[in-house]
C-alpha cells in the first residue's frame, strides 16, 4: 500500500479534537467526522443502496466508538435525482436497504446523519427525461454550462424554473426523506445546501433569477432553504437538523467570492438560524466548506481562496459547527481550528475514503494511505472497501 508522500503527521489525541462534544442529542467522543462522499455504489434505477458493500463500507469508517458519519449525498425523491447509482431514501425498498447499514453504525457505538441532497441544475438533463422527470433550477435561464445546455436541449428536457407548487412538493420531499431517515434509524439528517446544488442554487443571484418571493433580495433568495429547515424542524425535530453550507464555493457555477455580497448572504442565513435558536429551535449544528476548498473537484490546494474566512459564521452561531477542506493532509490547521473554541469539529473526506482506520491514524499521528481517485465513482469493491488499516498496510509493505 503506498502512503502519502512527504505527509508529515502529528499526533492529535491532546488536542479537541478527542474531547467529546454534543451534537443534537449524540454524545460524540471525538470530532473527527465523515463528510458527505458521493461513492455511486446504488443500484440503478431504484437509487437503492448496496447494502452489503455499503454496510462493510460505513461499518470500517465507523469503528471507532462515538465517531460522526454523514452519509453521501442521499435524493428525497425521484424528481431531486439525476446522477445514476446515488441513493435515495424515499421508496420503503431503499429504508430497508439503509437500515441495516444503520444498524452497523450503531453496533459499532458511532452515530449517523443522512445528507438530503436535491441536484437541481446540477443533473444530466438526459438521465432525467430518460426517467420521466423534469430539469428543475431556480428559473429558466441561465444554464449552469454550454455543455449542460446542449444536453438539455437536445434531449428535449430544457432547464425550467420552479413553481411555486413544485417548490412546495420539493420541501415535503425532504420531510417525508428526513421521516424514512430516522425511521431508519438515523440520529438526524443534513440539509445539503452547499456546493451548487439546489438550494445553494436559489441562495446564489448567479443561478437564480426569480422576481417573485424566491428570488431578487437576500431575505427571498433564502427562503426557499429557511423553509426546508423549518419544515424539517417540524417534522422530526431541531435536534436532528443539521445545515451544510459553501460560501466560497464555486463549483456548479455559483458565485463564491466574486459576488460583492455574498458574505451579506451568508450572514443572513446564520443569523435567521440563529434567531431560529434563540427561540427554542436550534438545529444540531452548521457544517461549513471552508474556502480552504472552492472546488471538490480540484486536487488538495487548489482553489484555496485566501483572501476571507467563515469566522463570520461563528461570530453569529452559537451552535456546533463542522469545518471541512483538507483538513487531512494539514494537521496544523486541523490542531489549530479544532483549538479555536470548544464546539468545533473537523470534517474529513478523499482521505477517509483511503483510511478507514482514519480516526485511529488522526489520534496517533500515523501515516495515510494514499487514495485512488480513479476507483471513487466506480461500482464495485474496489477502492470502496479493500483500502487497509494502518497494521494491514505495514504488513503488506513488509511483505512488498
């Protein structure tokens, strides 16, 4: 197995990072956490999860007693898909599959929360209309790329702005998603709002171009993402909500820094979070792609933008917040933010996929496996659950 060249790891087992903390009602006793990876391992086309891969999958990540897992992005329905082999979490079939990967998290004593994931423009135009289903944005123009709209108007399924009444349908999706979450057995479920998907759509004035209560000003670009948080708030409760959110993200076209009033944005939508707190509805906590990382796509540092923070994000917050952006690969950084107060936790990604022991190697200060991104989207065991731990890789060096 090869390690990841010139990494020079530091031991974190006296930092925060293995204080316990509370998130919702789950008692974590560290804060290393996995963040949302897509892995494409669902069948096609019932989006059901492959749960004896995905079992061995999550069982290995999990490990570690009292360690947070957040799944890969999951679709509330058929009509928020679009990218074939994610899961979904709205057919009985599919709650069936997902309980018995829940049940090993928590035979393990670790804790799991669902990632809602809506692709809105984001989707293969022609992966919907061969399914029945429409290419759903903010409003109708602009497309996220030529490229995606030679696709849409080719297959006969061109981009189209939400009504009002589909807007409403998509928010009880999510309800009735995050229902068959904890019906499964999910300590709660995170409402992706990042990374250019649906909601980080309407939030962003690049993609939406609505005039109506949706769009235009801040308060009514938000809207649509506060009324999926409320809803949900509803329906299982604030301490099994969670919010990600990517100020500085770029990816899916979205504006990132280079809108004067992003960070107007964004502080809007923490402080109504907040305000939501105040009030006795908290959600769990906020998890934050930092601009550490614009691009999941890029390679580790690319994209850094260095030129602002989400400090902003805490100086509003009161409540838990995950931090995410190559936090693996920089221990410093890592030992400095998890430091920083005492309800930060660090999430981890590409390289908790190549170690699934990577909790144990974060509190020791050992080497990391090197991850095959070739092997990341791909449908079988392969680069998904035949990655070692750290005593299997000596072995196997030693053996070399």
């Amino acid at each position: 197995m090869t390690f990841v060249e010139g990494f020079k790891p530091i031991a974190l087992k006296d930092t925060n990072l293995f204080k316990p903390i509370k998130v919702g009602k789950t008692v974590l006793r560290n804060r290393a956490v996995l963040c949302p990876l897509t892995r494409l391992r669902a069948s096609q086309p019932r989006h059901v999860p492959n749960s004896e891969l995905a079992t061995k999958y999550y069982g290995q990540r999990s490990s570690v007693p009292g360690t947070m897992i957040i799944t890969e992005g999951t679709f509330p329905s058929a009509q928020s898909s679009g990218t074939d082999n994610a899961p979904g979490i709205w057919s009985q079939e599919q709650v069936t599959e997902w309980k018995k990967i829940f049940s090993k998290i928590h035979e393990n004593k670790s804790f799991v929360w669902v990632q809602l994931w809506v692709l809105g423009r984001q989707a293969s135009p022609k992966s919907l209309k061969r399914d029945g289903l429409r290419y759903d944005a903010p409003s109708d123009e602009p497309y996220m790329s030529e490229e995606t709209k030679k696709e849409a108007i080719e297959s006969g399924n061109p981009q189209h702005g939400l009504t009002h009444e589909e807007i409403k349908q998509y928010i009880q999706d999510y309800v009735q998603a995050a229902k068959n979450s904890l019906e499964a057995g999910a300590d709660g479920v995170e409402i992706h709002s990042a990374n250019g998907y649906l909601l980080n759509q309407f939030l962003d004035p690049k993609s939406n171009k609505r005039t109506d209560e949706y769009g235009g000003s801040i308060e009514k670009r938000a809207r649509f993402l506060l009324e999926v948080v409320d809803a949900v708030v509803d329906a299982v409760g604030h301490e099994h909500v969670g919010v990600r959110l990517s100020p500085y993200g770029t990816f899916g076209n979205m504006s990132g820094a280079s809108d004067p009033l992003f960070l107007a944005q964004y502080a809007y939508v923490v402080g109504q979070l907040e305000a939501r707190a105040k009030s006795g509805k908290g959600i769990a906590y906020i998890h934050l792609v930092e601009p550490r990382v614009t691009s999941p796509r890029l390679v580790e540092g690319e994209g850094w933008f260095k030129d602002g923070s989400n400090e902003f994000v805490g100086s509003i917050w009161k409540g838990p917040i995950i931090k995410a952006g190559n936090y693996a690969l920089d221990p410093k950084a890592a030992k400095e933010d998890v430091q920083f107060d005492d309800r930060t936790l660090i999430g981890y990604g590409r390289l908790f996929i190549a170690n699934p022991d990577l909790v144990l190697r974060l509190k020791d200060g050992l080497p990391l496996n090197q991850y095959d991104r070739d092997t990341f989207y791909t449908q079988t065991a392969k680069g998904y659950v035949d990655y070692p731990t750290f005593e299997e890789a000596q072995k196997l060096s030693a053996a070399a």
